[in-house]
C-alpha cells in the first residue's frame, strides 16, 4: 500500500481495468495474530480477533473488536475527523499508569456505506502507545503488513558506488535486498567499502521487517555527506541474510550496478 506498491502513492505497473477509487482503497480484513496494545503500564487492548486496515497509501492500521478494549481506560473526547471514504472518526483519551494520550483512540461509530465494516471497531496511534505486541513479540513503526515481502538474494554482479567523485565501495559479492514496494538496496561486505571514510552517526532508524539501523556519515572530497550508509547489527530473522552488511543511499550517491548507472529510486526508504 506504499511506495510503487500496487495501491501505493506510485504504482510500478499498471492494471487491466480502471479502478473506481484508485487514489483511497480500503482493504479489511482479519489477521490470525493475537495482538496486543500498552499504555503506562497497562494492556489496552489485546485480541485475537484483531483486523488490520489496508488503506492507499498508508501503512497497515490495526482494528480491535469493542469487547477487546479496555474501554474503563477511555475519556471520550470532543475531537473528531473526517474521511471521504470511512466517515467521521470520534476520538478518544487513554489514561493509564498515571499518564495520558490524548486524542490517541479513535472509532467510526456510524460509518459511511463504503466502509460499514469499521463498526463496533477501535483503533490507536501507534506512536501514542509505550509497546505493541504481535503474540509474544514487540513489534516496532506499524504493524508488520502480511503482503509486504523481503527476499535477499546472493549476486556476482558489480557494484560500485562514489560521491562527488571520491570511490566509497566496489563488490562483486553484494547482498541484493528486494522489498516490497521499494527500491532495490545493494548491502556490501565491509572489507569492499572504504571505511576509513565513513564517520560514525548518532541516527537510529527502526524498520518493522529488518530491525534497528545504524548509521555513518561519508567524507567525500571536503564534503560530508550525512547518513549515507547504515547497517543492520542485530537484524529481524527476515534480514538475517544482511547482517553486518553495509548498505548506501543512492539518492545521495552514483551507484553504478553492472557497469550501468542504478538510477535514483523515486522515494528514500531503509
């Protein structure tokens, strides 16, 4: 639903009929995942009967049944918003723990006839909560979207990539690190990267599907270029296959891939 995603902000393909509503979709649907929510030291919501709304555009929000709420925990409140396509949103506080969130739950109380389903159905900021749980595991950004895939594949291609000039890496054994919706990323063994430019970053980021990326800096001539490369130390299971891997952005950097300019990918994702 990202990215060029097929129902992303820019679709890579194209499709065989043209879609009523192709720039706001909808897609609900039950996920088999016990799911769980945490606020100041109390679970809010914990389900198994979980949804998961799939909207263009959007990272994957999750929806739980009335009855899986801890609705004590909620102070309604006189904020609300509105959606063409889902209708007017009521919003909702969470206090627990001696804290508050304000505005941090919402609901479709009576929601418009293309999205009844969202009734009876509440959902929270993620960001608003202390910790969100998938089963027993801790689950970081947005819930992790069941449609969204990576595979990394072991390649012989040459890859070479400089700034301004300056050669920062050359590998013929890069790590090819497909996802969906997203650019190609190249991940090269450190000993093919020219370390002794890079600098190290206190930039964290924290990817759902890979884990937790480190980042340096790169000297390229008398130019710094921040945030360049990153890696992931102690990556998710489904990126194993990178770990200790170091990867460039090539939206900020020439990155030549079979002895062919890679391009500049529309969007900067890790």
């Amino acid at each position: 639903m990202i990215g060029t995603a097929p129902f992303g902000e820019q679709p890579a393909g194209v499709f065989n009929a043209r879609l009523n509503a192709p720039g706001h979709l909808l897609y609900f649907e039950p996920t088999p995942k016990r799911v769980r929510a945490a606020f100041g030291g109390e679970t809010v919501a914990d389900s198994r009967g979980a949804m998961l709304l799939h909207e263009s555009g959007h990272t994957p929000v999750y929806y739980f049944p009335e009855q899986d709420v801890r609705t004590g925990l909620l102070e309604r409140t006189d904020h609300a918003t509105r959606c063409p396509v889902k209708g007017e949103a009521s919003y909702w506080t969470v206090t627990a723990g001696g804290r508050r969130a304000e505005n941090a739950a919402w609901a479709y109380e009576q929601p418009l006839e293309s999205a009844p389903w969202l009734a009876r159905h509440v959902a929270f900021y993620w960001d608003a909560m202390d910790a969100w749980f998938e089963e027993d595991e801790q689950v970081f950004v947005h819930p992790r979207d069941p449609y969204h895939r990576i595979d990394i594949l072991a390649s012989s291609v040459p890859v070479r990539v400089s700034c301004d000039g300056t050669l920062l890496a050359e590998s013929s054994r890069p790590k090819l690190l497909f996802e969906t919706g997203l650019p190609v990323r190249y991940y090269l063994p450190r000993e093919d990267v020219r370390t002794g430019l890079l600098e190290p970053s206190v930039t964290v980021t924290r990817c759902p599907y890979k884990g937790v990326a480190e980042y340096w800096s790169a000297r390229a001539g008398d130019r710094l270029v921040p945030d360049l490369v990153w890696t992931y130390a102690e990556p998710f299971h489904d990126a194993e296959a990178v770990r200790g891997l170091l990867c460039f952005y090539n939206e900020h950097a020439d990155l030549e891939v079979g002895g062919q300019s890679a391009g500049r990918p529309r969007t900067r994702f890790t």
